[in-house]
C-alpha cells in the first residue's frame, strides 16, 4: 500500500498539486490539505487550519466565568457536556467547592452519553467513508435520541451549555430519566446491530486495516491521547489516570488497540461506547440522593422566587448576571477525557472577574499535526479515511 | 507532590546549573520558573533523564505591568508511567521574545510553538516551519497580547465606574 517516499523523491516526475479542501465534501469540516501527488499516491501534505478561529482564549479574557460555558460548547460540538463540564470542574478546582455525589453522579451520566454521541458520530462517518451508508442511516439516529435525554435536561441538544459552576442546574426531570432508561434499554441491540453489520464485513476490514496507522512511540511523541492512543496500544485515559467526577467508583475497561490503524481507531470506540454503557448502567443504579449542586452561592444562581423575596438572593442574582463575581487568585490545570482525548484547561486567575488567561488543550489540535505523517506513501482515499478515524472536529482543531 | 517537585529542583540543580529561578507549589502542582538561556538543556535533561516525555500542553502568557518578565511560556510535562505532572515556565522582558525551538525534542511542540508565535510573537529559533496557524498570514500583529483590548475602544456604555469596580 504505502511506497517508499525516498524512491518517490528521487526519480524524476510530473507532481500533482491538488487542493483538498478548504470546503470538499469528503472531509467533514472546513480543513485545507494541500497534496502533492504522484498519480494516486500522496508524496507530500501540507495542512493549512484555522478556517473557523474564533479566538475564544481572547474572549475568554473578557468574560465572567460562568459566561465562558458558551464558548466550551463550540470546542468539541459532537460532545459539548463534556467541554461545558471540565470548564466547571477547572473553576470548581479554583473556588475550592465540593461537589455533591449526586451531582458528580448525573454528570458522568451525561458525559458518557455524549461520549457515545461522539462516538456514534466517527465510527458510522468511518462506515460511510467505506461505502457503507447503511450502518450510518441506523445508528445515526440514536445520537438523536441522546440529544433528546439533553434537551430533557437543558433544553438545548448540540450546544447545550448544560450543567453550573457547582453542579447541575436542575435534577434530572422525570422525562428526562424515561428517555435514559429507554435509551439504555433499547440501545444495545442497535450498537450490536451495526457491529454485526460493518465491524468483521471484510470489504470494510480490507479497507481500514493497516490505513493511516501510527505507532505507540510516534503517537506518544505528537502528543496523541484519548482513543487515537488507545488505537496505538497505549492505555492512558484520564478518567483512571485522574479520576474526576467520581469516576473512581465505576468498574470499566479501557480498550486498546495494536497497530494505530484506521480499523484500530473504529473498533476502540466501539469498545468503548460498550465500556460507556457500562458506566452509565452503574452511575444509574448506585446514583446517591441527596443535593444536585454545591452550596456555592456566588456562582449559582438562586432560586427565582428567593430573588423576589430575600436581600441576599437578589444581590448574588444581580452578581452572576452581570458578571461581577471575583474569584480568587491562582492557577490550575484540569482536564477530563474528552470524546477525542485529553482535553485540558490551563486557568490563571489574577483575582478579578474575567481569566487573566485561559488556555485550552485541544486533543484535536495536537494530533492533527500528524496527519501528514500519517498520510504521505498512502492513497488519497485512505487519507480521507485517516481524517474522519481520527475524528478531527474543526471546532476543537481551530478553537 | 511537593516530593517530586524536591526530586526535579535536585536534578536541575546537579545536571544544569543555576538553571532553576524559584520552585513552587500551585495549588498542589508542581511549578518551576527556570533561566530562559538553560531552557533547552533542561528540556533535554527532564525527557531524556527523568521520563517526562509527553509534552501535555505549552503556551504563552503576557503580564503586561511586569518590565523585565512581560512575557512568560508555561510546558506542561506528564510522566505516563508514573502518572507525574509539573510545569516549566521561562520569563522574557518583550526586548528579547528569541526562545529556543523544542520541537526536536517533543514532536508535539511543532504546532504548539507556531500557536504561541501567531498569538505572541514568539521568535522560537530553529523552528522548522514557524508561521502563523490559526489566524491568516496578513495579520501584523499578536492578537493575544494584553494590549489589544477585546472591546471596541470607542464604546462608552460599558465603562468600569457604571459597574462599581
């Protein structure tokens, strides 16, 4: 499959330069590779980002913190609760606040439902890369029905801004447990369906074994985290390494992969949309009673009938809503396993109302870098492929 | 933590002299401040001699009012095996923005150093390809540095004594 690029340079030929992207159909976002080509096989990328920065480190600078869940969303947008929650626990890990088991509790439900959402989306993308449309028609519309237990819960489906500084914003409605249940119930037989349809198919398998791989060693090196390592055999993932959010009291596996191929990157995330289900399954039935956010009455907004009726209630509701709430000074790092890896906050606070600095690690920025690397002596149709197994979301890559 | 903290200040201390300015606790999180001219070799040292090898995350960061030590680059280490963390900062007056290019050592910090170089202006020498990556080409400026103010200059609707502070 991939030739020598040594041999490539050396004889004397006509390149191809073609321009994949900024917008082309095949790549799922708005990313630029400019490709030299030699007939059908890359000799050279060169990858050109930033089509939809929107400088939310900058704006971060001049927002109050609890205005900044917004901007969290749009990093990760297949997986937004789990961006809007490490934001919180970043800000959580600087005030000091203890949060509720319960709460901790409903978030690990809801981010491992938007691990699946985010899964469902790369795994039945990959499928339809291949050709397999099928698969991606029958389960695509379970992410729909992850996105509805969302909007049970926070109104919003894709950029859900779900969740406070301190906790939840409201317990889980009883629409909102139906819809869990139903979805734990009912979901299982659809995932084993698109497995038995794509997973061992050998056209599928032929296609995506031994495309776009990455060793453990090179992939450590560029920074890789989340499933894209654990494709590469490396078993690091936040949640055992760092436990957050009580992640600690959940019994699960994490799945590797050998060779860091497209066919590893599929079928670690289908492992672990398994692996996510059995957490939810546990969070569901030891969820403690009990409070659903911190008593952190600068940064929760009170309950609207206390503001009309009690002094402090109104001043703290007129605190956060204006954003005049200060924090106090200091510098943390937090990161959580995002859907696509590591995604970390760096925070420095200077005391005052808005992050002095706030700096994002995007898993998808880092690993994108190695693209190229992946793609060069390869097809162009498996670097298409090497682009939606990696899961690169424009929104986390340009932040 | 602060045990592995004492254990990093005692291997720069025998491996790259007078390299460490100020070793500190940051909420629990292992902090050093280290001479910028030593950067590199300590770099080296810590992967290759101490195992910290994944380069997590690395930025840059503009104290305007601070002279000497306006702009400062923070590298987050992990040690995967261990399950280590520390960070590294170095502190530049903006006179001499000249970093030395670790993209050698740490694939990872190719795009990273282009990030802090496109939001910064970080000079970082050596470098293998340092353009801007996130904002276009044109651009004649470093749009995180604190002087460029996010709101509009001219709005005086949203001036600080309406709000009290």
């Amino acid at each position: 499959m991939s030739k020598n690029i040594e041999t490539l340079h050396t004889e004397e030929k006509d390149y191809t330069t073609l321009n994949l992207g900024p917008t082309h159909p095949a790549t799922h976002g708005i990313f630029q590779n400019v490709l030299t080509m030699d007939g059908e096989i890359i000799v050279k990328a060169v990858p050109t980002i930033g089509y939809i920065h929107r400088a939310f480190e900058k704006l971060a600078e001049r927002r109050p913190y609890n205005q900044i869940t917004p901007i969290t969303d749009r990093l990760n947008y297949c997986s937004s609760p789990i961006n809007n929650m490490g934001w919180h626990m970043t800000v959580e890990k600087l005030i000091q606040c203890e949060v509720p088991k319960r709460a901790e509790y409903m978030r690990v439900i809801i981010m491992e439902l938007s691990r699946i959402a985010d899964h469902i989306v790369c795994d039945t993308v990959i499928a339809v890369d291949t050709g397999a449309m099928t698969g991606f028609l029958y389960l695509f519309q379970w992410r729909e029905k992850i996105y509805e237990i969302f909007e049970a819960i926070c109104g919003a489906r894709l950029t859900t801004n779900i969740g406070r500084i301190g906790g939840m914003e409201r317990d889980f409605p009883e629409d909102a447990w139906r819809r869990i249940h139903a979805f734990m119930e009912e979901f299982p037989a659809a995932l084993k369906e698109f497995d038995k349809l794509v997973t061992r198919n050998r056209i599928f398998m032929d296609r995506t074994i031994n495309c776009g791989p990455i060793s453990g060693e090179r992939a450590l090196e560029y920074g890789f985290t989340g499933p894209n390592l654990r494709a590469a055999g490396v078993d690091y993932d936040v949640r055992v390494m760092n436990p957050y959010s009580s992640y600690q009291d959940f019994d699960f596996n994490i799945p590797v992969g050998t060779n860091g191929d497209t066919y590893d990157r599929y079928s670690v995330r289908m492992d672990e949309m398994w692996e996510s289900m059995k957490i939810i399954r546990q969070a569901i039935e030891k969820m403690p009673s009990g409070d659903f956010h911190a008593e952190v009455p600068e940064f929760y907004l009170p309950e609207k009938q206390d503001v009309y009726s009690k002094m402090e209630a109104l001043i703290y509701h007129f605190k956060i809503v204006m954003g005049e709430t200060d924090v106090p000074k200091g510098e943390v790092y937090h990161s959580v396993e995002g859907g696509n890896g590591e995604l970390g906050f760096y925070l420095i606070s200077d005391g005052g109302r808005t992050p002095f600095r706030l700096h994002f690690r995007r898993p998808c920025y880092i690993y994108y870098q190695a693209y190229p690397e992946m793609i060069e002596g390869g097809m162009l149709s498996d670097a298409i492929l090497t682009m939606s197994s990696m899961n690169v979301i424009a929104g986390e890559l340009d932040a | 933590m602060s045990e592995l903290l004492n254990k990093i200040q005692q291997h720069l201390n025998t491996h790259c002299e007078n390299a460490v300015l100020s070793a500190t606790m940051e909420r629990e999180f292992p902090c050093l401040v280290i001479e910028k001219k030593q950067l590199f070799a300590v770099l080296t040292t810590i992967k290759n001699d101490l195992g910290f090898s994944f380069l997590t995350t690395m930025c840059g960061i503009h104290y305007p009012d601070q002279g000497e030590q306006e702009f400062a680059l923070m590298y987050q280490f992990h040690h995967l095996p261990n399950n280590e963390r520390f960070r590294i900062k170095i502190f530049m007056p903006k006179s001499d923005l000249d970093v030395p290019t670790v993209s050698g050592l740490f694939a990872t910090a190719n795009w990273m150093e282009r990030e802090a170089f496109d939001f910064y202006g970080f000079k970082f020498t050596g470098h293998p390809d340092l353009r801007r990556i996130l904002n276009m080409d044109e651009m004649n400026y470093h749009p995180l540095r604190k002087e460029y103010a996010l709101e509009d200059s001219g709005r005086d609707d949203k001036q600080d004594k309406y709000f009290g502070r």
